[in-house]
C-alpha cells in the first residue's frame, strides 16, 4: 500500500473545537432570542465532521 498523505485530528489537543462550536450556534441563537442545545449542537457537529472524513478517505478523495 502506498500512502500519499497523513491525516491528524488535532481538535481538542491543538484547538478549542467544542467551545468555538458552542459559541458559534449560542451567539447568533441569543441575537434572535432563540434559545439553543449549544452542548449538542457541538456534538452533532463534531460527529459530522468525523463521517465527511470518513467518506472522503474509504472513497479515494482528497482533500486539496
């Protein structure tokens, strides 16, 4: 097997990635007086990052 490239989840060791995703979905929400699951939002978020990477990699794809 040849190998062409590494991939690293650096998230959480190198970044805030639950954090900046929280925030990301609460203060928006909070301008329109909505009130939102900031916790699972980050969750399902992080989650579907997870199955992208996984189809791009049992696919054969790269990511430029």
């Amino acid at each position: 097997m040849n190998v062409s490239g590494l991939y690293f989840d650096v998230g959480g060791t190198v970044f805030d990635w639950k954090d900046t995703a929280r925030d990301w979905i609460r203060v928006p929400a909070h301008a329109k007086g909505r009130i939102i699951d900031s916790e699972a939002f980050a969750n399902h978020r992080r989650g579907e990052m997870f199955k992208s990477n996984r189809s791009v990699g049992s696919a054969g794809l790269t990511v430029s």
